[in-house]
C-alpha cells in the first residue's frame, strides 16, 4: 500500500533526505536529444538556479545536487527550527517572493491600517506560509511546477514533464548521509559523462571546489519566466561541512569538507578504473571513522538507490510477518 508523504518524511527521525525527480518517459531534461537533435543543456542551469534560490527562501538546506539529462538528485537537511525563528514580516516577504498573495496581505504590506478580525485572519495566514516553508513537499512544488511550465512552453506542447511527484528517501545514519552525498556528487563520473569531480557541472562538489554561481543572472532568468515574484534575500550557500559538535549536535554536515573531497575523490578514481584490486590499500579518513571496508563503500556510493530500496522492502516485509 502507497504511504502518505508525511509518514516518509520525518524529522524527529531524521533530518537529512535523497530526493530525485525524473521526466516523463525519460524525455531529455538536457543535453542533445538522439530523435530531434534538440539541445536541452540550458535546462539544467534552471534547475541548479531554482533550487540555490528556493532554499534561501524555505528552512530547508542544500547538502548535495546533481542534475543529468533526465532526473536530478538533491540530498536536503529540514530544519524547520529556522522558520520558528523568522519574524512574521519576514514570512510574508518570503512567500510573497513566490507568490502573489491575497488582498489583504497586500494591504497589510502596504502598512494599511487593519481591523482586529483583519489582522487575526493574518496571523492565520502567517501560520499557514511558515508551516509550508518548513515542508519538503512544498519546496518540491515550487521547484518542479515552474520547470514543467517553462519546458512545455519552449517545447510548445501540454501535459505532464515530470514522471511523478518525487521520490524520497530518509537517510537515518552517518553512513547513509555519506555515501548518498557520494553517490549523488559521483553521478556524472559513473555515467561517463566527465572524469574528474571538478568537471562535473551542475553539482554541488563542482560548486564547493570552485563556486561559480551566478546570483544576478540566475534572479533575472527567474522573474523573466514569471517563477519569482522578487528575490531580495541574501543567497544561502549550501549546507557547510563540521566535524565539531555544538551543544551535542552537529551545526552542519558532519564531517570535514577536506575529508569528504578526499572520498570523492578516491571513491571516483576506483569507479573509473572499474578493475578488481584497483582500490587502494590506504583507506580516506572518513572510512577509517565509519569502520567501513571498501568494498562496501564502493558498492554503497554506487549503487546507493538500489542497495537503500532494497533494506527498505526487505524491512517492511519483517514488520509486515511481525
């Protein structure tokens, strides 16, 4: 039986999530299209452009991207204690960047004198915005509902762009968020499309090695598809690397940004040799930490949505006999 969202999506169990989106019938989100000779590549800088400007905006953090040809992974950390801290006034900017509102927000934005039932009906409101900043499922609506619109009108024809909603996976430990990230990061390694990470355009460890996003650009190209209203926030970079607790926790990704480049790139140099005994025999310090041997890191940065889907059905199948 299919399970709501909200059953998948917790954060009193985890914070950090694999998302990805496919096209329908693998349609080519970018790149040249084999049947009509058709170059898409331009796609793929809406969709890297959507996603830096949407987590600015939510209380959902960027911890890895990839965007292929025809789907695209993105690995985020909910935190919804970000938009318990905002000022309503804030929320209200925030969504409206978005969308255009109701009259009486306007009128409040405007700094109208309002009724007391006017401004309690507003609070509502206010509540309702912050709920839906915080929300996975939202910021998957505003990113994918615009993209679908902008490619069917360059493509001059109706229907649906994406295959489904979106797929989501919990990552529950270290090891999961690690090898997800990896996997998400590698994806144009394993795919032959480039050979080393600082090649790989459209990911997230290409932006982390060399940061070239365009802020201003990426803004004008948003209002120019009417998918932003306005964009007046300072751009969130993505979710940094800290391998020093605080106050019991980790303030960001928990490992080391020099160690976990230092995975990516030993685990790609094992990936383009694809040969047996080609692993080296020392060990990246990230792997010494989690008591993993290399050949089960190989196998779960590779093939990470498999061996997850996997446990997944294989553990519902337990509680399904308990």
């Amino acid at each position: 039986m299919t399970r709501p969202r909200k059953a998948l999506v917790s954060v009193q169990n985890t914070p950090y999530y694999h998302v990805v989106s496919r096209c329908v019938r693998r349609t080519f989100l970018c790149g040249i299209d084999q049947h009509t000779n058709r170059n898409y590549e331009h796609r793929r800088q809406w969709i890297v452009n959507r996603i830096r400007l949407l987590s600015s905006l939510f209380s959902i953090d960027v911890c890895a991207y990839a965007v292929m040809s025809n789907h695209y992974h993105i690995v985020v950390k909910l935190d919804p204690e970000q938009g318990e801290c905002w000022h309503d006034d804030d929320v209200v900017e925030r969504w409206t960047s978005l969308y255009k509102g109701p009259l009486l927000v306007r009128r409040y934005q405007s700094g109208e004198p309002l009724a007391p039932a006017e401004l309690a009906t507003i609070a509502d409101i206010i509540t309702v915005w912050r709920q839906r900043l915080t929300d996975l499922s939202w910021f998957m609506k505003c990113l994918n509902e615009p993209i679908a619109r902008e490619a069917n009108k360059e493509d001059q024809c109706t229907g649906h762009f994406w295959e489904s909603r979106y797929k989501s996976q919990a990552l529950l430990t270290e090891e999961a968020l690690l090898s997800c990230m990896v996997y998400v990061d590698l994806n144009p390694i394993r795919g032959g499309l480039t050979k080393v990470p600082e090649c790989s355009d459209y990911t997230s460890v290409q932006e982390r090695i060399a940061p070239r996003f365009d802020l201003a650009n990426a803004i004008k190209e948003q209002k120019a598809q009417s998918a932003f209203n306005r964009f007046d926030l300072p751009l969130k970079p993505l979710l940094h690397f800290s391998d020093s607790i605080t106050d019991g926790v980790y303030p960001g990704i928990p490992f080391s940004l020099a160690g976990y480049l230092e995975l990516v790139d030993w685990t790609g140099r094992a990936i383009r040799s694809g040969k047996r005994g080609s692993i080296p025999d020392s060990l990246p310090p990230l792997l010494q930490r989690l008591s993993m041997s290399p050949k089960i890191w190989l196998q779960h940065s590779q093939t990470f949505e498999q061996v997850h889907t996997a446990l997944f059905r294989k553990n519902r199948a337990r509680k399904r006999v308990a």
